[in-house]
C-alpha cells in the first residue's frame, strides 16, 4: 500500500509557534515540524497510510494542539 504524505501549514496564536511546532513533533506520523516565518507559523510534513488516516490525524490530533488557529493540509501528488 503507498503512503500518503502532506505538507500542513499552521497559523499559531501569537507567540506560540515553537510550543505549536514541539507538540507536534511528538505525534506519530509526522516526519517534521518546523518554526517558519511568513503567512504560516510552522510548517509539518506528515504521512499516513491513506487519506483517511491523514485527515484523521489532521483533524483529531493536530487541530487539537494549543495555540493553533488555522491549517491548510496539502497532500503531495505524483503525477
């Protein structure tokens, strides 16, 4: 079965996007997290195994972090 992987854009609450960025680089499935500075506050790279378990994982538990106010999930395509 082929993974699927997704860039995750997050807007933060003021101040908060390294507290946002280390929470979570403790979920499973994420192969990165990172502070960056521009419209978004941190930018993840996840994987999962379909699109249903990334928008699981989207919604149940990266929403679900503290200090955040908006995602934008884009999954990556191979054409």
């Amino acid at each position: 079965m082929a993974t699927v992987h997704a860039y995750i854009l997050i807007q933060t609450e003021v101040g908060k996007s390294a507290d946002v960025a280390n929470a979570i680089r403790q979920l499973p499935g994420i192969t990165l997290a990172e502070d960056v500075t521009g419209p978004y506050d941190v930018i993840v790279r996840s994987e999962a195994t379909d699109m249903n378990e990334l928008g699981r994982q989207v919604v149940a538990k990266i929403q679900a972090v503290p200090g955040i106010t908006r995602t934008l999930t884009c999954p990556v395509v191979h054409f």
